[in-house]
C-alpha cells in the first residue's frame, strides 16, 4: 500500500514539474505577488503633499511651519497665495491637504485667545484622510504642548502616554507581510491541487487511475502529498523572505508557527481537492478555485478587520480557513503567542480539512461524469 | 474545360517545435479532377491535415505554390474562401448554438443572401436528415450528427470545392455511409470537387481518385484500381487449420515472402510479395488457398510496407486461466436521467475469447465498459468481472483487469518510462520486478528508441501502443479495450490487433469496442448494440448470417451492422 | 433589398457571440452574479471603519473621576469599554484579543489630579494591524481631549490656549470608507468582464477549432474582432450599469459628476481591457494560460496597484513606476473624484487620454497580431 501511494505521490510531482504550465503557476505568481504585495499593500502614508496657506507670516505661523516641513512623512508641494488655489489644487489631487493659517495667527496667539488654524483634507480616499487627520492633530498637539511649556502655562495635569505593543513603530508593512505568508500558501496550494484531478478528469487519466487497485483513500493520500509538501515549502520560503528581506520580526516559536502551517495547508489542500473532484475540466476548476479565492481572501481579515464586518458577514468568515490561519500567523510572528492562545485558531482548521478531504475522497469515485 | 479545382507545385512546409524542426510536406505535387472525389489517404504524419490547411489558406507554403480554382491560395486566400468549403477534423461547430443558429451563422459569414436562404437551408436539411433537430444544440448531437452539421455548414454557400479533413474518424458506420451518400450526390447533382483525407481504406474505393501521401512525399495517385491491380494473383483466403486460425495467422504473418496476413472471418486474408508463390508447407496439409481479388487496403500495405522494419510481436506467456465466464452482465441497465443509455444488457464473454462491441456512436458501449470498470455504478442488474462486482470488490480485485480508454489515457507530460513505472508500482509491482515489466514493455512494443520522449509528443500510433503497454503491466486475465484503434493509421491497426491476437492466444479474455469492421471480423463473437440494447450476438459469420437478405445474400459484416441497425430503428 | 455581405456577415457573428453568452452561465455569473457579489461584500461587509471596538479600561481604584472618564468612553460610538480592575488582568485581555487597547488609569489617578501632581494615562494598543491601531490611537486621542475639555470647565480650570485645528474634510466629510472602496470596485468588476472573460472565450475558440473553420470563411480580421468585442462591450457596459446603479441607490455613493464624463471614460476603460484580454488570448491560444495571465496582469494589478486600496504616493519609486503601465490606475482615479468631487477637468483630461492612448495600444496591437492564418 506504501509503495503504490509513493509511486503515485512521485508521479503527482513528475507530472507537476515536467509542465511548464504548472511550474509557472508555483513560481510565478507566488513570486511577483510577494514583492508587489509586499512594497505596495500599506496603509501607512510616508508621503503626505501638502500646501500651506500662510496669511499671517508672523513666527509663531513659522514656526508651525516648520514642523509640518521637518515631518518626515509629509511633503510640501508648494506655498498656496490666492484663496482660489485651495480647491484646484485639492481637486486636481496635487496635494491630500491644504494648512491655511488665518491672518491673526501670531497676534492672537500672544494675546492669548485661541488661534484657529484651518486643516482642509481630501475625503476621497477616507482612510488616507482619517491617517492624515491623526498625523496633523498630533503635530499640533506637540506644538501646543511646546507653546505652552515655554511660556509656563499649565492646564490640567494630565497627558496621555501612548504605547504600542508587538509593533511599536505602527508599521503596516509587518502586518501585510506576515498576512502575505497566509495568502500565498493559500494561492500555491490550491493551484496545485484544484487542478490536480480535474486534469486527470479530462485527460482521462482519472479512469485509469480508478481501475488500478488504487484505493480512494490512498489516491486521496497520493494527490494530497505534493500540494502539502510545495504548501509547506512555500510558506517556509515566504517565511524566510518576510523575516530577512521585509525585517518583520518574528517573536514566537517555531513548533507553533509549523503546525499552525500544517494545520492550515492540509485545509487548503482539501478545499482544492475537493473543487478539482467536483469539476468535470480544468477551466471549471480554475474558475473555482478562482471563485474561493477571492472571496476567502476579502472575508479573512487579510486588509480590514473582521470586526468590522456586519454579524452576518462575520458567520461567514467562519468557514474561510484563512481566517484562523492569519490570526494564527500574526500572534506568532508578532505577538509570540503560544499554543495556549491559539488552540481556538486549530481546531477548526482542522475540522475543515477532516470535512473537505473525506469530500473530495468520497467524490472520487461518486462524480458522475 | 472547366478550371482545375487545385493544383500543388512543389510545396514544402515545415514546422518548428522548440529546436527541432519537423518537415510535413517535401516537395508535394498534385493535381485534381473537376467533379470527382478524390481521397487524400496515408499514415499518421504524413502531411494530410497540414496540406487541407495550405489549400484552404489557413497556413502558407515555405517554398511551391499551390492554386485553388485557379487563384493563389496564400496570395488570394479571402477570394479562395469565399469559393471553398472547409470542414476541420474537430467540424467547426459551435456548440452551445443550435443547429439553425449554426446553420444560419455560416449563412450569414458566407454571404448567402436571406432570399435564397430557405431553399438552401431545406435542401440541406433534407440531405443530411437534421431536419426534426433543429433547435437542438449542437454540443448534444451524436458524433455522426455533428459531422453531417459540419458538412452542411459548409455547403450553405455551394462551394467549388469541398475539402473534407478526416470527416469520418471515430463516426459509426451508418453515419459514414449516410455521409458518403451525401458526398455522392454533391458530386452527382452539384458538380463539385471534393478533397477528402480519410484513415479507412475501405472509403478509398469510393474515391475516383487517390493520392497516397507518406512521410511528406506524394507515392502515388490515381484510381484506386490502380493500386490494387498489380496484386493481381498474389492475394488469397486461407483456410482450415488445425490449430485454429489465430495460429495460422500468426505463422502466415512471419514467413519470409507475406506482405499481409489479417484475420477475415474464419479465414486469413494473405498478400505476398512480388514473384513469391504461396507453397503450403508439408505440415499443413488441410490448409487450403484460395485466391481472391485485391482489394485498395492491400494494395496500401503492400506499397507501405515495404520500407517498414517488421516488428516482432510481443512474447506474451501463457498464463494458465481460468475456465469458464470472464465477464457475466445480467440485466445491466443505466439510466441518466430520462435517457437510458444502457437497457437490461446480459451477456457472457467466456474466458481467453476476443468479444467484440459493435454499435452506433451513442449506442451504449462507452457506459457498459465503465460499468463493467466499476467506474459507474449501474441503476439496475448486476456485473461480474472475474466472478466479482468490481465497484464493491477490495481494491486487489482490480489487478486482475487492464483497461484502455478511447483517449490513450497518457501522462502526456510523462515520458514512456515515466508512465510505464508509475503503471507497474501502481499496480503493486515493486523492484526488479517493476524494472523487468518496464524493459519488457519497451521491447515488445517497440518503444525503447523513444522511451524518454513526453509521451504527448508521440505520434499516434506510439500513443497507442504506450497506452496498451500501460494497461499490460501487471498482465491482466482480463483486458477492456475502448475503441483502442480510433484515427490510427491501418499499419498501425494491424500491428495492435497482432498483439490482441498474441495475448487471445496467451488465455487472455478480451473485450473490445470498434467502428472498423474489418476489425470487428478479428473477434471471437461479437455484440451489435443500438440504442443500449443487444440486437444481435454471435460469431461475425453468425451475424452475416442473420443480415442475410433475398438482395444481398453473402453480405460483408459492414452490410449486416446496418442492416440490423436500420432493422431496429 | 439586398444585404450587403460586410453587414450580414458582422451580424452573423454579433448574433452567434450574444448567443453564446447567454447560454453560457459561466461567462453571465463573471459578467455580472461576480460582480455583484463583491460589491455586496466590499460595500456592506468590508470597511476600514472601527466602530464598537473594544477596549479595555483598567480602574485600579474606583473614583468620582475615573467613573467619568468611563464615562466619556460609553458616550463614544467607537468604543465598548470594558472594566479591569488591575493592570495584570488588562494586559490578559489585550494579549488573548479580547480587546484592541486598553487605557490604563493608576490607583492614584484621583489624588494625584486633585493635587495638581502629574496624572499620566497610559494607553496600550496592540499594534499587530497597525493601520488599525494608527486609528484606534485617534480615537482615544479624540475622546481624551474632550473629556479633557469638558473636566477642565467643570472645575474651572483654564485650559491653556493654543492652536485649535478647525479641521474640515472635503468631499466625504463622515469619512465613509464604502464612498471610496465602491468607485473602485466598479474598476475591479470591469476588468473581470473586459479582460478576464475575453481573455478566456477567446482562448476557447482557438483550443476547439472554432476559430479554423471561422477563417476559412470570407470574414476579414475587422469583422472577427469587432464581433468579438461589440458583445462583450455591451456585457462590461451592462455590469457597470448594475455596479453603478446599485453604488448609487444601495450603497447611497454620492454622484457629483456628469453621467455623460462616466460613460465616456467607462468607454475608454473597457476598450483599453477588452485590448488586453484579446492580446492575451491572441499570444496564449490557450484557456488556461490566458486565464492565469489575465489574472496577474490584470485582476490583480486592478486590486493592488491601481489606488484602489493602497495610496500609491507611499509606495516605493520601482512599485510607482509599474502603477503607470496599469490602466485601472486611470480609471480609478477618474472614478474617485466623478463619484466624490466632480468633473475636475483637470483630473479627468489626462488620465483619459492616458486610457485613450492604452486602448488604441492594445487594440492596434491584436489588430496587427491576429492573422487569418494558423501560424
């Protein structure tokens, strides 16, 4: 029984690395994903155009200036002079926003009366704009701050100390990449195996298989073992590309991230398995594959939150093995969690390969083509 | 005197793939006759698709030119198509669209104007009996359906010229005849030119004309009486030996002298080589000559054969087996849906016979074999292969069948070693064991020199042999053989049915499907199925028997199919 | 009256390919089941918004004012406070996610804010979604300062007066994140009927030898192409019909812009996909390669590399230079402001003619690729 499921397993990776087709599918868009994933999904803004209003000229307004200009995520484009300039250059996206300082700045603020300054931002891309909306709050709160510790003003005694844990510097890059380690395990795997049987299927290959004393369990070990085997590979080289290329620091230990992996691509495969058994040719299968991808990608929590999706949403994000799998990325690479704090994650990767791998070994046989 | 419908000069065409470059035509000239049909017949390889494909413009020459009714057909290629018809091996059509819509889309791209459209449009109808099925899509015809919808797509517009590319592969032969009565009487009444490439000898004596095309080169053309009148006096019927008729052909076929040796019947059909007199040998006394007329197919062998290396037949051991019935279906019926495809079949195949499926396409054969594999399970009735139901017997049951689907189920990117060993281990064959079937593979079926080609890239007579040699592995008391000779060429043919003949004798039980009739009449009995029911079985001469009519009292096995074929319908 | 042979034949042709796309339910879920599909997901389950996130609120020593800084939290609609009573027990909850933060007020909060001594508040936020944690920082920042406010005038303390950003935000002042993710949407959804389906029916006629018996007719490569792409423009204006109709009337995006600007950039942005879809299948002939390479030259580009999601300015000058040779670039910077801002010529003009240029590219290019031949 060994022997015939290793011949089969060792025919499953001939036939995979003998076509062009399937070589080009594992190496290729694992590839340029990873590197165009990995510089353009950021949330974070480092390079903020904006343009100054400035009607009053005195150094207090200056001074403010100069602390946008020595930001380093923001961009001065130019100096705004006449009223009208605001809204075409705001329009024509040349700058996120514009900081118009109102012409009794300095006066008023030696006077003591509180100092508008006007912050006018492009709402077009609204995440950008609330990011951009924090960025400028804090400046002026340091500013303040600074304003009035020189002059030996005192408001209440209270300020806040802000922290942040497992990612101090706020980099969204570390939260993508170690998400990217999920998606790309996800894409590879399933390419491997949704088309597994559905070439066979249409070669017809599949029959010949299904006479010889191959049994269902052993042709479903055979055509698993490769898809977990590159699954696995692929997710130790993104892995190693995350943490020494991208820097992301990666906390926990080893043991957890692996099973976390295991668990995750033996659900993948069967997901894959299951949609090669179901379709009757290779376009169905990949038209599939392609229809769990994009939703199981939206619904994991790979760019926004699952808490932010209605209740409904989230019971559908229940099923999408993504889902636990980058909880499960995240909390090791960044977090160092342990098994104790992902147990949760585990099991139902589990169930889901236990329920889509006895699927797809039952289809096998059950398809009627 | 009207134009010469296409005339070749000389071509050359070749092909790259990756490094190597294949020659498929070399230095080509022909020439056709206006208002006949002439038959564009050789092996696998030899040009034929390539050639239809310059004539109608689709490719151009490398060097040589080639006219079609008088105009250049690479330089004028969009005048030569609106004057010609041209049907793709694979028909053309689209098959999420209905007949009509078919009908109506070739009507529309080549012009016919709406007033002449429903004269056309039920003269063709007419011609071809797609009449009642017009709204059908065409993705749900039968396969002779679907080729006589390909045909009257592209006589929307009466072309000059019709070039037909191999219209009649894996088609029943009601539906092959119901074409060649067409193309009769597009000759008759239309007078059109038509190029026909084909891989049936038998359709070559319906031709006016052949040209014979091997390797790139024209061998010959001319009537097909041409080709078989100089075997004159060297073909014969031999009959009665002892030791049955397997035997006989098998020693016939290695005697230095015989070109051709092949089962027809009770008797074996002989062609010897130029000068050689057939001497029966002193030991085979009661074995009598009868001499016969040629017919074009060997004529065809003859001229092929000759530069051909003869290869040895496999050694295949006589493995003690079983008496008894192989294969028992009692009532096997399969339903899909409303369609039943398969209709309370029972038959027995005894054990180490050869037992032939006859029938039309669609008549059930494909279902019955997947249901004998297991590979189905039936809606009713039982089957048992080798005294078990395979679809619940335990898995080793299984080593005990080979099968061979319609397709030559290959690892078209495995080379032959590769599937070969992937067959052998997933058979439970290990070690040196695994290495000796392997080796035997490659040498008995002449496979060693491309044993490390893709097995894709092979030609399709290797396929199928690779794709025999596959299902032989662990040798199987019993084999299924699933039109195992769709589009090979005849030689190719006749080597296969050698080794069938080998293994029958070896005590294996054999079970095959075929359109050729010729190769039905190698069977131990035969089974003529239409519409999933049994209409007759029997041995071949049993069955001409039946068909036997006041008209046509000795009738070929051909005759018989559709005599009982129409008989039921 | 005779037809001309030209139009009977473009009519054959448009008629055979409108048949064949409804009957094919594959190429009718992409066309349109696909699209709707995303954008019920992005526009009703997806969003960058927190809102009710939870936090945690460690309280070592019960107070007057920490009961109303408790209090601010519960007024806010970002937040569902939750009480520890130690620092050990917060720091459990943020490390099993049972919160996002938690903001952390010392048993001597009160003493030390009634005595005028320095009272810090210590905020920790788990920084693993840093986009998140960026904006849950905000929020507290916003509710700290009110409450901040509201504390001072209570006990007439004078606050000290300083700058006071009045900050305004143009075009989508609630911020709504479903008024920016849904414009670019549609760019994602026309792109898989423009390139990905042509791409793919295409490729299909070359793999079942349609297209040989197709070319042996008196059709020209025009008729070919244009009865090819007229059926499928009709589907990919069709869907951004739908899209736009129910970005409008479900998803209530404003619309600012002319519809006459809309329909002449979807126009461009279809004929520049529809190019590249036919490119592809022209240089594959292959289903499944051109499906693979539809999807990475062009599905995944419209998702990563067009602003769609990520702001292309913070990306790195190699990664910019690729988003130009993107065409869904354009367009989603054309929807943004129609949608959001309006006909900002300055906007629209050159980034049409950049759609313009990319379609008549690609086009021309199968135009010259595609031959009546099948070499």
């Amino acid at each position: 029984m060994l022997a015939r499921i290793l011949a089969l397993a060792v025919k499953e990776f001939l036939v995979l690395f003998k076509d062009k087709r399937s070589r080009l599918v594992v190496v290729v868009p694992p590839l340029i994903q990873l590197l165009v994933f990995g510089y353009a999904a950021s949330f974070d803004l480092n390079d903020i155009a904006y343009a100054l209003y400035d009607r009053d000229g005195g150094y207090a307004a200056r001074d403010l200036a100069a602390r946008f200009e020595g930001s380093p995520s923001f961009r001065s484009v130019g100096r705004i002079t006449r009223q009208g300039q605001i809204a075409e250059w705001i329009d024509a996206r040349k700058v996120l926003l514009v900081i118009q300082i109102g012409p009794r700045f300095t006066a008023d603020l030696l006077a003591g009366t509180p100092a508008p300054v006007q912050i006018l931002i492009d709402g077009r891309n609204s995440n950008s704009a609330q990011i951009v909306q924090n960025d400028v709050s804090r400046i002026i709160a340091d500013f303040n701050r600074d304003w009035t510790a020189a002059r030996g003003l005192q408001g209440m005694p209270v300020n806040l100390i802000t922290r942040a844990w497992y990612n101090p510097n706020l980099e969204s890059r570390w939260f993508f990449v170690s998400g990217l380690v999920g998606l790309l395990t996800l894409v590879v795997t399933m390419m491997v195996t949704a088309l597994s049987v559905a070439r066979e299927r249409e070669q017809g290959t599949f029959d010949q298989l299904l006479v010889t004393p191959l049994r269902p369990l052993e042709i479903l070990i055979g055509k698993a073992t490769p898809g977990l085997v590159i699954g696995v590979l692929e997710a130790s080289l993104v892995v190693t590309i995350a943490v020494f290329w991208f820097g992301v620091p990666l906390v926990g230990g080893l043991g957890v991230l692996y099973t976390g992996i295991l668990l995750f691509v033996l659900a993948a495969v069967g997901v894959g398995l299951m949609i090669s058994s179901l379709a009757a040719t290779l376009q169905q299968a990949l038209l599939g594959a392609f229809l769990f991808l994009v939703p199981a990608v939206i619904l994991s929590g790979f760019a926004t939150p699952i808490a932010n999706m209605p209740e409904a949403v989230q019971i559908l994000t229940l099923g999408d093995p993504l889902r636990y799998y980058l909880v499960i990325l995240r909390s090791v690479f960044l977090e160092g969690a342990g098994f104790e704090l992902l147990i949760d994650q585990m099991w139902p990767l589990a169930v889901i390969a236990v329920l889509t791998l006895a699927a797809a070994g039952w289809l096998f046989r059950h398809r009627m083509t | 005197m009207p134009v010469c419908p296409l005339r070749a000069l000389d071509v050359h065409k070749s092909f790259s793939a990756g490094a190597r470059s294949l020659c498929a035509l070399d230095g080509v000239s022909l020439e056709l006759r206006p208002g006949v049909v002439t038959g564009l017949i050789g092996p696998d390889g030899a040009g034929k698709t390539t050639f239809m494909r310059l004539a109608a413009g689709l490719l151009v020459p490398d060097a040589g030119r080639i006219q079609v009714l008088g105009l250049d057909a690479s330089a004028d290629s969009l005048a030569v198509q609106s004057r010609i018809g041209y049907m793709p091996q694979r028909f053309g059509l689209y098959e999420d669209l209905s007949v009509r819509e078919n009908l109506d889309l070739y009507a529309d791209l080549q012009g016919v104007s709406v007033a002449e459209r429903p004269a056309r449009h039920e003269r063709l109808m007419e011609m071809t009996g797609l009449g009642p099925f017009g709204t059908r899509l065409a993705g749900q015809l039968s396969g002779g359906m679907k080729q006589k919808l390909g045909l009257a797509c592209t006589l929307v517009n009466p072309p000059h010229l019709l070039l037909l590319d191999e219209p009649t592969v894996g088609v029943d032969p009601v539906s092959r005849r119901e074409l060649w009565a067409i193309v009769d009487r597009l000759v008759a009444e239309e007078g059109m030119s038509l190029l026909l490439s084909t891989a049936y000898l038998d359709e070559a004596q319906r031709c006016a004309d052949v040209v014979l095309i091997h390797q790139g080169r024209v061998i010959d053309q001319g009537p097909p009486a041409r080709f078989s009148a100089p075997l004159r006096g060297r073909t014969f019927h031999v009959t009665g030996a002892p030791d049955g008729r397997r035997r006989l052909q098998a020693r016939l076929a290695a005697r230095p002298g015989v070109l051709d040796a092949v089962l027809q019947g009770d008797a074996v059909r002989v062609v010897m080589a130029e000068g050689i007199q057939p001497a029966a040998d002193a030991s085979e006394e009661s074995v009598r000559w009868e001499p016969v007329e040629p017919r074009f197919a060997d004529g065809f062998v003859a001229l092929l054969s000759q530069g051909r290396d003869r290869i040895a037949l496999p050694e295949i051991a006589a493995v003690s087996r079983a008496s008894g019935d192989a294969i028992v279906t009692e009532g096997l019926t399969r339903r899909f849906g409303d369609f039943v495809a398969v209709d309370r079949l029972s038959v027995a195949v005894h054990a180490g016979e050869v037992f032939g499926l006859l029938g039309a396409n669609g008549a059930g054969k494909t279902t019955t074999f997947r249901m004998l594999c297991g590979l189905l399970p039936p809606s009713e009735g039982r089957a048992r292969v080798a005294g078990v139901d395979l679809r619940h017997a335990p898995a080793e049951a299984r080593a005990r069948i080979g099968y061979m689907s319609q397709r030559f189920s290959l690892y078209t990117n495995l080379s032959a070693t590769q599937n070969l060993d992937f067959f052998a281990r997933a058979y439970g064959l290990r070690g040196a064991r695994a290495r000796d079937r392997v080796a035997w593979a490659l040498d008995a079926f002449g496979l060693a020199q491309l044993a490390g080609a893709e097995s894709g890239s092979l030609p399709l007579g290797y396929k199928q042999r690779l794709a025999m040699a596959a299902a032989l592995m662990h040798e199987p008391d019993i084999l299924f053989l699933d039109e195992p000779t769709s589009g090979v060429d005849p030689l190719a043919r006749r080597e296969f049915w050698s080794r069938i003949n080998a293994l029958a004798e070896g005590g294996v039980t054999v079970l095959v499907t075929t359109h050729f009739m010729e190769e039905a009449e190698y069977c131990d009995r035969l089974a003529v199925m239409a519409a999933g029911e049994v209409l007759a079985l029997g041995t071949p001469a049993e069955i001409k028997a039946r068909a036997a009519t006041p008209e046509v009292p000795r009738p070929d096995l051909e005759q018989a199919f559709i005599t009982l074929i129409e008989a039921h319908a | 009256m005779r037809t001309r042979p030209r139009t009977l034949r473009l009519r054959g042709l448009l008629r055979k390919e409108s048949l064949q796309i409804l009957r094919d339910p594959s190429s009718l879920a992409i066309a349109f089941v696909l699209p709707v599909f995303l954008l019920l997901l992005f526009g009703y389950g997806v969003s960058l918004d927190s809102k009710h996130v939870p936090i945690g609120l460690v309280i070592e020593q019960p107070s007057a004012e920490a009961a109303s800084f408790v209090g601010a939290f519960r007024q806010s609609v970002y937040f569902v406070p939750r009480l520890y009573p130690s620092l050990q027990d917060g720091r459990a909850a943020l490390r099993n996610h049972d919160v996002n933060g938690i903001v952390v007020l010392d048993g001597d909060f009160a003493q030390r804010l009634k005595g005028d001594r320095d009272a810090p508040i210590q905020v920790v936020v788990s920084g693993t979604d840093a986009n998140s944690a960026r904006l849950l920082e905000g929020y507290v920042q916003g509710v700290w300062s009110s409450w901040l406010q509201r504390e001072a005038q209570a006990r007439r303390i004078p606050l000290p007066v300083a700058v006071e950003p009045v900050i305004r935000i143009w075009f989508n002042p609630e911020l709504a994140s479903r008024n920016y993710l849904v414009p670019g949407l549609l760019v994602v959804n026309m792109t898989l009927v423009g390139a990905l389906l042509t791409a793919l029916v295409f490729a299909r006629e070359w793999e079942r030898g349609t297209l040989e018996a197709l070319m042996v007719t008196p059709v020209t490569i025009e008729e070919i192409l244009i009865g090819k792409l007229l059926p499928y423009f009709v589907l990919g204006m069709g869907g951004m019909v739908l899209s736009v109709i129910m970005a409008l009337f479900l998803f209530e995006v404003p619309m600012r812009g002319s519809f006459w600007v809309l329909a002449v950039c979807s126009t461009l942005f279809l004929l520049a996909a529809l190019g590249m879809g036919l490119l592809i299948s022209i240089v594959t002939r292959n289903q499944f390669v051109a499906g693979m390479i539809a999807i990475l030259a062009t599905f995944l580009p419209a998702f990563l590399l067009s602003g769609f999601l990520f702001d292309i300015g913070s990306m790195p000058p190699l990664v910019q230079a690729i988003t130009h040779i993107v065409a869904a670039r354009y367009f989603v910077a054309i929807l943004q402001s129609l949608f959001l801002a309006g006909d900002i010529w300055t906007l629209i003009l050159p980034n049409a003619a950049a759609l313009a240029l990319m379609a008549a590219f690609f086009l021309g290019l199968s135009r010259r690729l595609l031959r009546k031949r099948l070499e």
